[in-house]
C-alpha cells in the first residue's frame, strides 16, 4: 500500500481532486460498475446477470461456440439482455467527458459495450470488448446499427443473405490488436490512471494496469481488487457517490 488509505471519505475526494488537478495526462479505465447506476445491470455481482438463471449459463451464451451452434437462443438473449439504446449516461460519463473537453483527461478505456462513454461526449475510448452500437454481415462487411439488430426478430441478415454479428468479444475470440495496442500506449504516457467499476479480475483486460508507470494510480469500486495495495487512493464507494464530488473547476 503505498500511501495510507484509511482516510474520511471527505478527505478522499480531496485527494483525488488534488491528484487531477496535478496531473495533465489521465487516463480512465472503467468495467460494468460504471454503467450500473444507468441502469444496465453488471455481470458478476450477487444481482448480475451471470447470476440469474436461464436455460444455458450466460456465459456459454456469451461465447463464440454458442453463436454459431446456437444462433437462435444467442438472439433472443441478446436482445433481452444486452439492449443498451434505452439507458442514458450518468454523472460518471458526464464527468468523464468534460474532463476530456478541458484537456485533462486523455483517454476512456472501457469493457463496457454499451456505448454510453460516446453518448455522454467522450471522444477518444478504447472500447476493449467492442460494442452493440456496431454491427456487421459476416459475409460482405456492410454495417448496421443497433436498432436493426435489436428491434428485428430471429438471425438478423444482411441485404446480400449474410448473417449480422455483433461487434462485441464474444468469449474465445480474441480482442482487437488495434485496440489493445492503443489502450496499451494511452496507459504508458499517462501521468494519472484512474480505474474504476471493475473487480480487475478479467484477463487480459485487467493486465492492462500493469503498463501504467505514471505518479497517480487510483482504485474505486465498491468491493476490494487485487491491485488495491499497489494504489495512492483506494476509494470503496459507489461511482456516483465519488464523481459528484470531482469539482468542476
């Protein structure tokens, strides 16, 4: 632990606000907690979707296997549980994005796939497990967004008789190199990194803390991480709670 934790909450925000004020080049990383004060549920807490029951496990739904052997069931699944086009960002996006408009902020580092970073105003985000917003013919690459996939019926298809996947990493594929290598530099130049929502506990997402060399490394979420002993500021308290106190000026 590199500095004590055992601070007020108060006096955490402090902190933190006088680490962003420090720093110059900060760089977000964020997983599923931060989009759940939108609405849209995480995966592995007690409430999460790996927790609820359907007739496969949603992490065999979730896979590539699946997709193709079960392309009907992945559908139905995928329209029930991953439509993110009727949730709106919260005070964490926000605060995110208007960092970035001052310059603070350099980049977004998300496992989220719901597109609420963009939506919110951010502009540069490295979108690790890709997103619904996006969505290709696995035949001839034409696109198509969200709400011909989400708001059709069966295996959506394109105009040319392919069939349309969704841009998001299934389990046994592998990330994007585009996008792993870029998140990889944003981390390395970065003077400030600010993890937030996520357990860190996914690999190879959760490795991606290992390239940071910068002054400030900062820990929030709700329940311990394994990385907590190597943070300046560990803050176990909900998303919304800590950025509404991130000060404006």
């Amino acid at each position: 632990m590199k500095e004590n934790q055992e601070l007020k909450d108060e006096d955490k925000y402090q902190k933190l606000n006088d680490m962003i004020k420090e720093s110059h080049n900060i760089v977000f990383f964020g997983g599923a907690g931060v989009s759940t004060e939108s609405g849209i549920p995480d995966f592995r807490s007690k409430d999460g979707l790996y927790n609820q029951h359907y007739k496969y496990p949603p992490e065999e739904i979730l896979s590539h296997t699946f997709f193709i052997d079960h392309m009907d069931e992945f559908y139905t699944f995928y329209r029930d549980k991953l439509n993110s086009l009727k949730y709106e960002p919260n005070i964490t996006h926000y605060k995110l994005a208007a960092l970035e408009k001052k310059g603070k902020l350099k980049a977004v580092i998300t496992q989220n796939i719901d597109g609420l970073h963009q939506k919110a105003g951010s502009k540069v985000v490295f979108e690790l497990h890709g997103s619904v917003l996006r969505n290709y013919c696995t035949k001839c690459h034409k696109f198509y967004d969200a709400s011909y996939v989400f708001d059709g019926k069966g295996i959506p298809k394109c105009s040319c008789g392919g069939i349309i996947k969704p841009d998001v990493v299934l389990y046994e594929e592998r990330l994007d190199d585009e996008v792993v290598s870029g998140a990889t530099k944003a981390i390395k130049k970065a003077d400030m990194l600010i993890v937030a929502g996520t357990s860190l506990m996914v690999y190879p997402a959760s490795g991606l803390i290992n390239y940071f060399n910068g002054k400030y490394l900062v820990l929030i979420n709700r329940s311990a991480t394994p990385y907590d002993y190597l943070a300046n500021l560990v803050i176990h308290d909900s998303l919304g709670n800590v950025f509404q106190n991130i000060l404006d000026d």
